[in-house]
C-alpha cells in the first residue's frame, strides 16, 4: 500500500479511541475548539490560482475580481457548514 493512502492519527488508547475502529469513523473537533485560529482559515483563491500555475490548459483572467469574490463569499459559506455548524 502506497503511503500517500494512509491516514495516521496518535491518539490515547480508550473507549473512543476504540470505537474508530468498530464504527469506522474518525472524529474531528469542531473549530471552536481549536487554539490556533489559523488552523481554520480557507483560502480558495490562492488554491485556485496554484492549481491554473500548474495546469498550462487553463488561464486566469486578467481582472479577476468577480473570481476573486466568489472564493470569499463560497470561503463564508463553506465555514458556516463545515466548521461552526
């Protein structure tokens, strides 16, 4: 199995820690919980514009506000989902 499949998560041996395995899930604390705000920051524009660098078939526009402004607002909504539900 190559390792870019695997996942590795250190965690104390437990009741939950076991039940990863039983139920197969893993669990993910909520955001709010984090003590390094960063650690939730989206930055869809700047993966955008990593990803069109490194595909040559595609371009970015020279004025790309409006592309720019969806990343923002998909960013808000994106967050009001997944990390402070």
């Amino acid at each position: 199995m190559a390792s870019e499949n695997l996942i590795y998560k250190y965690k104390s041996f437990n009741k939950n820690s076991l039940a990863i395995f039983i139920n197969c899930e893993l669990y993910f604390a909520n955001a709010e919980s984090f003590n390094d705000p960063f650690d939730t920051q989206l930055k869809l524009y700047e993966a955008l514009r990593v990803f069109v660098d490194e595909h040559q078939e595609y371009e970015f526009p020279e004025d790309d506000s409006e592309i720019r402004r969806i990343c923002i607002e998909a960013e808000s909504e994106i967050k009001k989902l997944v990390f402070f539900p």
